[in-house]
C-alpha cells in the first residue's frame, strides 16, 4: 500500500513539474486571436465564476431601477463600457472579440450574475482579462447604476431603449467609422 502511495505521490509531482516547465518554457501560445481553449473553458471559467462568488459580499443593490438611474447606468455604460462589450447598435465589438478571453457582448448574452456580483467585478475587474477595475474611476453610484443597467438590458422600457439607440449612433467609441478606417495590408 506504501508503495502505491509513494508511486501516485512520484506521479503527482512530476506531473505538476512537466506542467509547470511547459508553460515556464513559453510552449503555452499566447496570442489573443485564437480560439479559446477546451481545457481554459472548462477550467478556468468556471474557477472564475466561483471566485467571484465567494468573494462578492452579500450586498443589496441601493439603487432603484426607475428611468433616471437606468439612462444614468446606460451613459455610463455607453462612456466606459460599450466599446469592448457592445451596445444596442453595435452588438458585438470588434474590441471586445479581440481579447483573450473572448469580452461577453451584453446585447446577446445579458449577464447573468447575480447584482452584487456584477457590482464586484465592475468595481474590482478581473485579474488578466483586461476588464478595469472601475472603483477607481467611477463612484459607488455610478457602479450600482451601471450594475442596474446591465441587471436590466435585456429588458428595457421601450423609450429607453429608443434614447440608447440615438447616445449608441452618436458614439464612435471602440468602432471603425463606416468611412472604413481599416489599415490596408
């Protein structure tokens, strides 16, 4: 029984070596335009959701969701958010698909996290992502309204929506123009 023991415990570690060498060596391909791994989305999504679930703390949204804080969180969102997640006019970013992992567009797959877990990633971002820690940059309002807003996008009072279409035309952030601004190759 010992040596089976000593033999999974040989194993272990010289399984966790060989790993750890692989990715210290530089074999892991770290390039942002290629397709998200069938081992990172089974691992480390997953390992993220549950992060974040522990960590958030138990907090009840204080903003109400009425039509002044919901156009408020949609201009924050518009402002700080939309070129990397999407709006109503443009529903997937071209910023957005370019990292790695891959940004959720909002406009078709709306968050399902929960309030105080979308407040926790909006405030503290996510390690190695590229999403912002907004705390530093926004206040605690404008993190609950843009939490609201996102609790909220997928089922928008139909003049908000209309507003949102109108701030979304007029806004050219994260978007090549339809002049076409791409470089030529």
């Amino acid at each position: 029984m010992g040596k089976i023991l000593l033999g999974l415990l040989i194993g272990v570690v010289v399984s966790f070596t060989a790993a750890l060498c692989y990715v210290r060596m530089g074999f892991v391909d770290p390039r942002a335009d290629i397709e998200v791994g069938t081992l990172e989305t089974k691992l480390a999504m997953p390992a993220l959701d549950r992060s974040v679930d522990r960590r958030a703390p138990s907090l009840k949204n204080p903003i109400q969701a009425t039509d002044e804080n919901l156009a408020a969180g949609m201009n924050i969102y518009q402002q700080n958010c939309a070129g990397c997640h999407g709006d109503i006019q443009h529903v997937h970013s071209p910023i957005g698909d370019s990292f790695y992992p891959r940004v959720p567009q909002f406009i078709d797959d709306a968050p399902d996290m929960s309030e105080n877990q979308n407040y926790y990633i909006t405030k503290h971002g996510i390690r190695l992502s590229g999403m912002p820690a907004w705390g530093k940059a926004l206040n605690e309002r404008q993190i609950w309204q843009v939490t609201t807003f996102l609790s909220h996008i997928d089922k928008l009072p139909p003049q908000l929506s209309a507003a949102w279409k109108a701030v979304a035309g007029n806004s050219a952030v994260g978007y090549e123009s339809d002049a076409g601004s791409k470089m030529e190759k």
